[in-house]
C-alpha cells in the first residue's frame, strides 16, 4: 500500500515538472515586432492610392491584432480592392477567411494555392479563394506568416510555432495579409489581387523598386 502510494506521488511530481517545464518553454518573454510597422504603410504604392476604412472596435478585439490596417485602394480605371493587414499574437487561434467568409453567408466555389512573384530571386505562397453569394463573386488572397514560415491552417502553424518559438524569450510576429476584390471576371481580379500583393510584399521586405518585376495589368 505504501510502495503504491510512493509510485502515485513519484508519478504525480514528475508530471507537475513536465508540465511547469513546457509551461516555461511556451512562455512569451517579448514579441518582436514586424520590421515594419504596418501603421506605416504608404497610402501609395506604384498605381495604386488607398484610403482608410472604418474599422468595427471589436474586430482589433477578436482578432488579439497589436496592429491592424484596414484600406480600400484603387488603380486609374480599376476596380477597387480591400486590404487588411494585421500582426498579432494570436499564435492558438488566428482567424482564416474560408470560415469567415463563409460565416457571413458567402459560398466558398474554389480554393488554389498560388505562388505570388515579387522579384526574380524572391517569391512566396499564396491562397486564392473564390466566394459566391447570389449574383455577387468574391476573390480573396491571403497568407498568414511567421518568420519567413507560410501557412494556411491551424494545424500547419503548429510546426512553425514549435521551432520558432519553443524555448525561445523572443517570439516572432504572427502576420496576417488579406486583399479581396470583386470579381466579375476572374483572370483580372487575380492579376489586381497579385500586383496589390507584390507592392504591399516589397513594402514590407523593403525590397529596392529597382529589382521588381514588371507590373501586371488587369
């Protein structure tokens, strides 16, 4: 009886230590901020002229957002696009526009994983999303990063979470890019949604203009 009772104790002690051990190795010490800050972001950017729009308070809320950017931006004679930017540390939680979306009552009728090309040597994935609701289509293009990690899931993050910030004091930002754009005919409002998102990717990278490559009309 006491041998039994002395293994349960031994058990129950080691299990606290690993439990108070992944605690300290999961626990945030200070988060990096982008290298940019996205508040920063030019209303500017080759063609293409923003404005901000009106942010719901709680949408900062639900999203854990440190920073978020949210603009409506135009080209001469386009059609306008939506951009919202965010960095948080959400690193459990971060929200995906196929459940977002789809919660507002819009019908997700394609998904693709695409690869956005910012310059000749510098590229990164991307996932385009093709929404319908009544006579109304939507395409949204998005990523979410962590470091120079990519993912589109919650359970892709787990992988970059755990080398990225497991044992580690400081903790990359969590960021989160989504362009949308109305879509009436599909091959011009990928090719408005790739150049947003080469302009906003040289922005943040602070890629000189000089290595761009050209820019895409649509």
């Amino acid at each position: 009886m006491h041998k039994r009772a002395l293994v349960l104790a031994v058990f129950l002690a080691l299990a606290q230590c690993a439990v108070l051990w992944i605690q300290r190795r999961y626990t945030i010490g200070e988060i990096e901020p982008p290298s940019r800050d996205l508040r920063q972001l030019p209303m500017a950017s080759g063609s293409w002229r923003g404005e901000d729009a009106v942010v719901d308070p709680r949408l900062k809320d639900m999203l854990q957002a440190r920073a978020l950017v949210s603009r409506k931006c135009q080209r001469p004679f386009d059609k306008e696009v939506f951009l919202n930017a965010v960095w948080s540390d959400d690193y459990v939680h971060p929200h995906f526009p196929e459940q977002c979306y789809q919660q507002s009552g819009w019908t997700l009728s394609a998904t693709r994983q695409i690869s956005i090309r910012v310059t000749d040597t510098l590229s990164f994935p991307a996932r385009l999303l093709t929404f319908e609701r009544d006579d109304e289509q939507l395409q949204v293009l998005y990523w979410l990063q962590m470091g120079d990690r990519f993912f589109f899931n919650r359970w892709d993050l787990s992988l970059p979470r755990k080398e990225l910030c497991w044992g580690r004091t400081r903790w990359p930002p969590l960021i989160k890019i989504m362009i949308g754009t109305t879509a009436p005919n599909l091959e011009q409002a990928e090719s408005r949604l790739r150049n947003m998102a080469v302009q906003l990717s040289m922005w943040m990278n602070a890629v000189h203009r000089g290595s761009i490559v050209q820019e895409l009309d649509g």
